[in-house]
C-alpha cells in the first residue's frame, strides 16, 4: 500500500477488499483511491518522537546504531506500542 505516508500500518477494508479480489482473479490487482476516499478511509500515521544517533568510521562506514522511539498510541493503544531501542553494534 504506497504512498499513505505510513498511515497503511494496520490493514482495513480496503486491503481486504484488494485481496478477495485478487484471489478471485487469480492476478494482482492494485487499488486506487482519489484523495478525499484516501483521508477519509485510511486514517493517519500515530505520532513520534525519535532520537537517532550513528556511529561511523572516517570512511563512511556505519558502525552503530542508538535509537529510542515514542509512539503516541491514545487511549486505546491500536496503533502499536511505545518502543525503546537500545545501541546497536553492527
């Protein structure tokens, strides 16, 4: 599902939907929404807070990876959960 801008991160009606149809067909089908049925059908990504820090040799080499995520998930939590990601050593 391209182009929600990361509001695609649950499957509804309309991936259903694609999906049914695509085994109906026996082909691949691709599901388009204009604009306005995007907003109103799809919904919208939760908000974040995200630190990020790289380690990398002078070469450009990534080394490591620190990061800690914050995920606002409301009252009713469907969206995920709140994520802590400690160093990473690559």
């Amino acid at each position: 599902m391209g182009g929600g801008f990361g509001s695609k991160q649950s499957s509804g009606k309309w991936a259903v939907i694609a999906a049914m149809l695509a085994r109906e067909a026996g082909r691949p089908v691709q599901l388009m929404l204009n604009r306005w049925e995007e907003n109103l059908t799809t919904g919208n990504r939760a908000p974040t807070v995200q630190h990020l820090k790289l380690g990398a040799k002078n070469d450009g080499t990534l080394t490591a990876i620190d990061m800690a995520v914050t995920v606002s998930v409301g009252a009713n939590g469907s969206v995920g959960r709140g994520v802590r990601a400690v160093s990473v050593l690559i």
